[in-house]
C-alpha cells in the first residue's frame, strides 16, 4: 500500500479515550528465552483516562496537555509518536501528516498501561484520520511492535490476555461495580520489578466463570488469583503496600490490589456511591496521592 493519501484540511480532528488498564489478576507463568515474561492475566479497563486527538496536520506533531504532561516532557521519544510512524510505514504513507494532542490524565509509570493505552489510542485515531483501514485485527500486530501492553489496550475490553501479552481473548464483563485507583507518587520502572522476582514459574490463573453475578462474586474469584508483581514492586516502592492497606481498610471495599508492575492500586466497591465515599476520605487522609473514583 503506498496509496499518498490526502486529508482535507477541514477533516475533523478524531478523538479516542486511552483508558485507564487495571491488571486485576496477574500471574507470572515463565519466561521466554529472550528475558520476556510469560503472563496470565485478567484485565479490565477503566473509565478513566488519557485522551488522544488526531487532526489533519502536515509532518507529525504532538502537543502535550492535562495534569501528567510535565512527566512525559522530557522523553525524546513519546510512545504516541512511535505508534503514529509505525502505523505511517505499515500504510506506506510517504509523508504522513496528524497534528497529535495527548490529554495525560494518568500518573505515568504506575502500572495502569497509560503509555501502552494512548499508543493504542493513537493508531485507532490515525487509522480513522488516515483512512488506512487496519481496523482491530491489524492495529492489534502492530501494537505487538510498540510494547507488550499496547495489544491489550487496542482490544480495550475485558480480557484474559496471555504470552507476554500478546494472545488477547475476550473475558466476561465484570459486574457492576465501583473502582477506585490510588497512587502513592512515586513512579515504578518494569523491568526493575520484574528483575526483583525470586519465582518466575507459578500456577496459570484459576477457570473464568462465563459471568461474575455481582462484585461479591468477582471479588471472591479474584481471591484465589494473585498479582506476582506485587511482592517485588512493594520491596522496591513500600508506599504501595501502604497504598494496599488503606484502600482495604476504606468501609465497603471488597477487594483491594496493585495492577500491573504498581504503583497504583484499585480498589472494588458494590457501587459508584461506595467508591466515591471512599476516595473522598482518602484523598482527605493522603492529599499527596493520586485518588480518583471511576465515574
Ligand atoms: O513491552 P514493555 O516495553 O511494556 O515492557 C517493559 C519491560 O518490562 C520489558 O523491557 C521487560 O523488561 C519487562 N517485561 C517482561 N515481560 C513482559 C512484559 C514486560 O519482562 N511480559
């Protein structure tokens, strides 16, 4: 495909949400010979989140706005970027133009695949601006390319996701719920984490019911599944177990427990209602995290 595709100036900018993704259970099951982890794991995705905008522009820009972007100003190469010429060159676009914006509303490093969703964000975005017709199925190869998360967040639906993420097979929707994530501030590196694991073989994850009926339900599959990261990331970063202990403490958490390599923590509630009493106090108790009740 080397079709020179011309956007009309008038075209207009496309917007797509990069939610947050919470790693509810993650089991390390091995390790390839290239040092990369074997995972099974079951992820949900938030309401809460980056944004990526995509308009017509000439060469690629990206403009960084929202409450994070000071963290990610002094990367050379942001991930959007990354996504943006991966999906130009698998297109074949000479010169691919999209004036970029990325809202960063998630703490960066903090295991809730924030980079990983807005480079997902980013080629569904640019394959609707360009019109280059990946569609899921071949953003999905794509973003195997761009980091072990991206695939995932492309899906961006509940998931069990396998390999080193890249084998993403739909899991049941979870119940109605109130989420809360917490982040005590300090950023995690991944590699570091799993670096730190003493045991790299562990049991796969425990048979999905085909649904979970209500929270309780979910909660008490949840509790015979484990996030092998957890351990190391807490060594490296204690305030995470602090993070833990707070977030289960809060009236009406069900279940409490870090996503991904951390720092972040979610935390389930029957309702929104639950989840919000509970940020709100902890955001008084610990006005220096990061607290946020998923709308
Ligand atoms: O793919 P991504 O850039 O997100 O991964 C960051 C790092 O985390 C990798 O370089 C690797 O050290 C580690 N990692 C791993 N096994 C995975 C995913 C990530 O060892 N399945």
């Amino acid at each position: 495909m080397t079709a020179p595709l011309s956007i009309a100036p008038s075209s207009p900018a496309v917007v797509v949400p990069a939610p947050a993704k919470i790693n509810l259970a993650l089991h390390v099951v091995g390790r390839r010979p290239d040092g990369y982890h074997r995972l099974d794991m079951l992820v949900a995705f938030a309401r809460t989140g980056d944004v990526v905008t995509a308009a017509p522009g000439a060469g690629l820009s990206l403009a960084l706005e929202g409450p994070f972007a000071v963290g990610l100003a002094t990367e050379p190469d942001n991930l959007v970027l990354r996504a943006a010429r991966a999906l130009a060159d698998a297109a074949g676009l000479r010169d691919p133009g999209a004036c970029l914006t990325l809202e960063k509303a998630l703490p960066v490093a903090s295991g809730i695949g924030g980079g990983s969703a807005d480079a997902a964000a980013t080629l569904v975005a640019l394959d609707r601006l360009w019109g280059t017709g990946f569609g899921p199925a071949g953003l999905a190869a794509l973003a195997e390319r761009l980091g072990a998360d991206v695939p995932m967040c492309v899906h961006g639906r509940t998931a069990r996701v396998g390999g080193i993420g890249e084998i993403v097979e739909p899991a049941p929707d979870l119940p109605p719920h109130g989420l809360v994530l917490v982040n005590p501030g300090i950023p995690v590196a991944t590699p570091a984490v799993f670096a730190r694991l003493e045991q790299r073989e562990n049991p796969p994850l425990p048979a999905l019911p085909a649904r979970f009926a209500d929270v309780a339900a979910l909660a008490a599959w949840l509790a015979g599944t484990r996030n092998d990261l957890e351990a190391a990331a807490t060594g490296l970063v204690p305030a995470i177990g602090m993070a833990t202990a707070a977030l289960r403490a809060a009236p009406g958490c069900r279940f409490a427990r870090m996503s991904g390599s951390g720092a972040t923590v979610f935390g389930l509630f029957d309702d929104a209602a639950a989840a919000g009493a509970a940020a709100g106090a902890l955001r008084v108790a610990r006005p220096d995290w990061w607290v946020v009740a998923d709308p």
